[in-house]
C-alpha cells in the first residue's frame, strides 16, 4: 500500500501543529523541580517539545503519582518552575523600562495572545495587560507567517510592582497565546525581580565616587 505525504500528515493528531517560546529575555527551562514538582511524564513532554500546547499535559499529570498539582501549578509557565531557571537569567527591571520581547512561533495558529505580570502565589494578574492581541495572532501555516511586531514586541514595566515583586520568583512575566482552532494553550515565562530606581541611582554615584 502507498498513501502520499498529504495523506499521511491527516492522520496525525492536531497537537504536533501550533508552537511557540519567549527566547528573548531567556524563559523557563526544564529542570530538576519541574520533574520533582510536575511529575516526569509532564516534564518529558515539554522536554520533547518545549514550545508545544499544555491541554495534553492535564491527562499525563494524572496519570502520574508523582504529580503535585499545588507545586507544578501546571496552567501557569506551563508547570515550568523557577527554581529550574540559572539565577543569571532573573532580569532586574526598574518602573518604566522598556524591555524588548522576541518570541518564537515555530508553527502559527491563528488567535489571541497576550503579556502580563502574574502573582505566582495567588496566579492573580498584576495590574493591566501589558500586551494584548485579541485576534488576528500568529495567523498563517508556516514560522514566516508571523508578522514581525507580533514576534519582536516591547512591553513596559508598570510601576507599584517595587514592593511585591522585589524577589525573585514571586512574580513572573508570561507570555499566553491561544490558538483558536486547534483550542490549544501556550505560555513561557521570563523571571525577573523589580529594582527600586534609588537604589539604582545610589549605586551609580557611589560607582562615580569612587
Ligand atoms: C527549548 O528547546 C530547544 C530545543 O531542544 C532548546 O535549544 C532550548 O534551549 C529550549 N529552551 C528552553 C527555554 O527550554
Ligand atoms: C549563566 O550561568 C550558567 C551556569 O549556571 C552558565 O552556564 C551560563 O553561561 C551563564 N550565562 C550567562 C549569560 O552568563
Ligand atoms: C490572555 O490570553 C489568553 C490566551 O489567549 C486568554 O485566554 C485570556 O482571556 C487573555 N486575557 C486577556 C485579559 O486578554
């Protein structure tokens, strides 16, 4: 029997399609408490495809009694856990910077996205969205597709933030897109600790002193 190409990629299942991962500031890798905490099928799914969707994760997660849901908190960074991110990768923004995003659609689906910073013990949102796409995201079939102020972006670091999101791994900027037609999930998350400007300040002029 031969079946063409065309007729074999029909019969995979639609969760090979849409893809995507913040590389720009570095995100969330997989690591030892991702395993620990989310149980190992969940953590060998992301590692096979670190940008694929989160709906088939729920069913691996049970599956598996070393699953913990309080401590994978799978529907936040898709499970990925800050203690599994170097510590050189916590950005430290001050109110107001400007800090340049860039994402990776490995493979579109067409639907909404956006950016904001999450409260990681209560999984609130923190203030307005600091970057909303409520259609029209990541259409097309290939990366190319994307158009560019969708995978190139900026987002401004709101202010009030100084105080809850001082230390590190408490708040978490995350990126969420969902693909409408396939109804799949994708989130990446960049760590990050909010420096007061004085401090900033103090410590350049004792740099000029010196
Ligand atoms: C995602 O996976 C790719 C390919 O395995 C790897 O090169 C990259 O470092 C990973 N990124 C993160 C944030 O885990
Ligand atoms: C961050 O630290 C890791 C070791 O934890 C090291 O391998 C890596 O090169 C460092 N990255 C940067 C940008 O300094
Ligand atoms: C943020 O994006 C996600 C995924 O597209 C969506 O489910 C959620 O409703 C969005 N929230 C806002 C306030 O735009």
């Amino acid at each position: 029997m031969h079946f063409s190409t065309a007729f074999l990629l029909t019969l995979l299942p639609p969760t090979i399609l849409g893809h995507g991962l913040i590389l720009l500031p570095p995100s969330r890798p997989v690591g030892p408490a991702l395993v620990a905490n989310c149980g190992p099928k969940v953590a060998q799914d992301i590692r096979l495809d670190n940008t694929s969707h989160i709906e088939s994760r729920p069913e691996l997660a049970a599956k598996d009694p070393a699953y913990k849901a309080a401590k994978c908190n799978l529907w936040l960074c898709t499970g990925l856990q800050f203690a599994d991110n170097p510590a050189n990768n916590t950005q430290m923004w001050t109110a107001g910077q400007v800090v340049p995003i860039k994402v990776w659609i490995r493979i579109p689906h067409e639907g909404s996205a956006n950016v904001s910073i999450v409260d990681t013990k209560s999984n609130e949102i923190l203030g307005d969205m600091l970057k909303v796409w409520e259609k029209g995201y990541a259409p097309g079939t290939k990366e190319s597709d994307t158009p560019l102020d969708q995978k190139e972006f900026s987002v401004t670091v709101p202010a009030g933030l100084e105080e809850k999101c001082a230390t590190a791994g408490d708040c978490v900027l995350q990126w969420w897109w969902y693909g409408v037609a396939v109804k799949q999930t994708y989130e990446s998350c960049v760590d990050f600790k909010i420096v007061k400007k004085e401090v900033k300040r103090d410590t350049l002029q004792r740099a000029f002193k010196a």
